[in-house]
C-alpha cells in the first residue's frame, strides 16, 4: 500500500473517473447546504476536496445490531459509492469487505502501518469490558484489545451510533456484559459522536465529508456531537412545535389530535430534549421522520434512552414542566442560550464531554439511568 502523500489527491482520481468539474461543483453544494454552509462555499469547498488526498478509513463493530451500517449505506447525499470511492479510502471494514479471515486482519494491519497517525478510525458499537472482554472476539482478540491497537495511530475517532458513542443498547441496565462507550476507552485521542439509533445516513457521511474538507474535527456539542448537526433539539425545528406552543395535544394514537397532527407531546414525545436534525435533513431521502409519520420521537440520540421509563409517558423534566407551560419566548430564550454556549464551548468542551461521559458510564445505573434531566 502506497504512503498517503503518494497517493492521487481526490481531485486527481476524479479526473481518472471522468467526473466534470462542473457535477463536482454541484455535488459539494448539495454537500455545503447539509453542513448549512453559505451557498459560495461550495465552490471554496470543492477546491479543498480536490486538493486532499483520500484518508484512510478503518471501520471497526463491535456490540451493535448492525443498523448505524445499514443507515450509512443508504445515505443519499453523498451515497455511500460517492464516500467511498470519491472521498475516502475504506481499508477495513469487515462487514463490507469482500476479504475475510486473516486476509482482512492483514489487510487492516497493512493501512494501519502505511498511514500511522493519519488514519480515521470508524467506530460502531460499545465494547464489552466485563469478564476479561470475552464478549466480543474477532481473530482470537478482544474487542477492547483490537480498539486499543487501533485507537493508538488514529488521528481521530468517529463513534458512529449511539451505542458507539454512550453505550446505547449494550449499555442499558443491566449492562451484563460491562460495555462502554467508546471515548471512555481511548485516553487522549479526539473523538466526535454521531449518536443516534441508528443515526441519519447523512449526518454520518456529513461528518465524515466536514473532516476531510477541513482536516479538523468540527465543533462539539458537550457530548461530543458535531454542533452543525447536533446544535438544535428536535422540538425546536418541529413543524408541529406551533401546536405545542397553541396547547394543543394528540391524547391518544386515533383521537381527533392525532388526525389533527397535533403535538405529540403528551403521548411521550421525547423532541424537547432529544438534539439531532431529523427534523431537517429527515429520513429515506427527506421523505419522512418519526414524528412526521405520527410517532413520538424516541430520543434515541441522547444518553440512556433505554433507561429513561416508558417511550410513551411525557417528559417529567422540571425544565419543560406540563405540556404548555413554557411560552416561545422562554422556548426560543432557551435555544438561543443553548447556541451561544454551544459556540463558546469550543476546545474545552471535547475535555468536559469527555469527562462526562466518562462519569456517566461510571455511575451506578440506579442514579444515571432514569428520569429525562439533562
Ligand atoms: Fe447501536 Fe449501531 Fe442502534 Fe444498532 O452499529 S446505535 S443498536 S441502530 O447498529 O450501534
């Protein structure tokens, strides 16, 4: 394998694929819209594209149930032929390489060497720590052994999914097999969360896109999730938020509110403290979202989502109290509030999400993993 400063820049490769600067251009701003860039950056944009040379990628599973893959796959914009062909260079991922066994491990052990320090390590799943780690080998090792190997020449980590990222499904009570999220586990590397479960293909390949133009990680929420894409809740861009504000609640699935599209609210909606951009970039090629399609959102980008209680009982958080009590202009005072610490939060924030997380994961479940405060 060649070294990365020998390798095409991806201008150069699209040249060889016979892509026309002029789709390329337009294929970044539909690129710089999902990261809601100004429309003249795309064309900055496609320029820095050009001149950067492919990353590795080294894409590893662990405890998951394979759906933040199946998301990635069916990203529209870009697809994941564009990512993975045009953008990144994908030298292990066993799940979508054709190699397996000892082929694939070399092959893996091969990028690693040729890029060290440069490669972008892809994470999905929580990794089990109990019992020694016997709850997740691949090729006689542990998956805690295989990140920590891993994790040493990664210039950055991408946790892809909740579980990867807070510990999801793995992690809820009661944890049996001792798993964790993953930025508890890598000691002084940077690491971005793409929570969601699974998360939207889109802010997956977006994230991916943002560090390839920039080569930085982007700006983090406090728990580690890119701002661009993380920097609202779900009720803030709700298009049913006007019902909530009006007081205006579905009570059950078939009532009048319900037919009405009225706020869910009430029936468990868990928008107003779940932070993530369903509500805008959708699903399935902006066709839909859960709410859009008559169901509750169920949080599933925050922490402990499986612990919370009922995915149907209403929020019981002081900060939102009973349905209707804050007015938009507490609402909108809160969002705006919620923005400028976001911006602030800068560098330190990586350190304070970290150590967040880390305490989260270390607390006993019975103080952590109830109740919706944030
Ligand atoms: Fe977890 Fe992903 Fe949910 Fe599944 O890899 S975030 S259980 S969609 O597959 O990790």
């Amino acid at each position: 394998m060649a070294r990365p400063e020998l390798q095409p820049t991806i201008g150069e490769l699209l040249d060889r694929q016979g892509v026309s600067r002029r789709s390329f251009v337009k294929y970044c701003t539909a690129m710089a819209s999902l990261l809601a860039l100004p429309p003249h950056a795309a064309r900055a944009m496609a320029e820095q594209l050009r001149a950067a040379r492919r990353p590795s990628v080294i894409y590893l599973s662990f405890q998951e149930c394979t759906g933040c893959l199946e998301s990635l796959t069916r990203s529209f914009a870009p697809t994941i032929e564009n990512l993975i062909f045009n953008v990144v260079s994908l030298d292990y991922d066993d799940t979508l390489m054709a190699a397996a066994g000892s082929q694939a491990e070399e092959a893996r052990e091969q990028a690693m060497r040729a890029n060290y320090g440069k490669y972008l390590l892809v994470v999905d799943g929580a990794v089990p720590t109990g019992d020694g780690g016997v709850y997740h080998c691949a090729a006689g090792r542990t998956g805690l052994d295989i990140l920590t190997d891993c994790a040493k020449g990664a210039a950055a980590i991408v946790c892809v999914g909740t579980c990867a990222s807070f510990g999801g499904l793995p992690f809820a009570d009661p944890n049996p097999t001792g798993a964790r999220a993953i930025s508890t586990l890598v000691p002084g590397k940077p690491v971005v969360n793409v929570s969601g479960c699974p998360p939207i293909p889109e802010v997956i390949a977006g994230t991916l896109l943002q560090y390839v133009t920039s080569g930085r990680v982007p700006d983090l929420d406090e728990h580690l999730r890119p701002t661009v894409f993380f920097g609202n809740s779900i009720h803030d861009r709700c298009y049913r938020r006007p019902f909530y504000d009006q007081g205006k609640f579905a009570k059950t699935f078939d009532d009048e509110g319900a037919r009405n599209g009225w706020c869910l609210y009430e029936l468990g909606c868990k928008g107003p403290t779940t932070y993530n951009a369903c509500a805008t970039i959708k699903w399935n090629n902006a066709v839909s979202f859960p709410i859009q399609s008559g169901h509750p959102c169920l949080g599933c980008a925050e922490p402990d989502f499986w612990d919370r209680g009922s995915f149907y009982s209403p929020i019981p958080s002081p900060r939102w109290g009973k349905a209707g009590e804050v007015s938009p202009a507490q609402a909108a005072a809160i969002a705006a509030g919620a923005a400028v610490a976001g911006a602030a939060i800068g560098v330190g924030s990586v350190l304070l999400g970290r150590r967040r997380i880390e305490r989260h994961q270390q607390e006993p479940k019975s103080q952590s993993g109830k109740g919706n405060e944030e």
